[in-house]
C-alpha cells in the first residue's frame, strides 16, 4: 500500500521496536546472512513474550515518544479532499430507465413456457440448460 505523500508515518509499537533492534543486532552479528523472515519472526516473539516488564520499559518508552511525534505531526496535517486513485461511486437514480434486456433473454422468455408444456417434470435449471444449448 503507497502512503499517501505528506501523510505522517504510522506510529510503531514497543514491539516494532523491539523486532528493529533485533534485526540490526542479528546484521551486526551476521552481515553476510540471509534472514528468513518467518523463522527470524518467530524467533523475536519468543524473546519478547521472555522480557520482563523492566527489560520491556525502554521499548514502551521508545512507543510513546513516536505516539507523542505521531500525534503532533497529525495535528499538523489536512487530509486532502478526496482519496487519491478512487473513484467516488456515483449514486444511482431510481427513477432511471432499466437497459433493455438481451437477445439471450428474449429468445428464453419466449421459448420457455413452450419447453416447459413439453417438459412438465423438468425442473428450473433444465429448462436452462435446454435453451442454453438452443
């Protein structure tokens, strides 16, 4: 999804910062390797669900900072008047004449009561899947 340009960056969690420090400790470690992301994820989730609320702090504190940056910059910004790429729906008016219907369909309300007379045990869809043949 393209950010729209001028809009502020999204706020990041204490676990997002969590992951980005462990991101670059691992690059610092190990600067040639490449990172599967799926194992690395799951790695971080078992190291985060293992900190204690005192090793979580400076994460949480580095959260609310970019809460607090997050925030000033929205108070800041004016969404512009429409989303760019969109198209508004237009409404429909309900008084506006229908299209007419298609040949297929023409030729099957006329064809339909005949196949039904001559068909009488014939259910809805073989009746369809005769004129759909015809």
């Amino acid at each position: 999804m393209v950010r729209e340009p001028g809009k502020p960056r999204g706020k990041m969690t204490s676990y997002a910062f969590f992951v980005q420090t462990c991101r670059e400790e691992h690059k610092k470690k190990n600067p040639d390797d490449q990172v599967v992301f799926a194992e690395f994820s799951k790695k971080c989730a078992a190291r985060w669900k293992e900190l204690s609320p005192v090793d979580r702090a400076p994460f949480e504190a580095m959260a609310g900072r970019d809460k607090l940056r997050w925030e000033e910059e929205m108070r800041h910004y004016t969404p512009p008047a429409g989303k760019p790429g969109k198209k508004k729906k237009r409404k429909q008016d309900p008084n506006a004449p229908k299209r007419p219907q298609t040949a297929f369909f023409l030729f099957c309300a006329d064809r339909r009561a005949a196949l039904r007379a001559a068909n009488p045990d014939l259910n809805i869809g073989g009746i369809a899947k005769i004129l759909g043949q015809e």
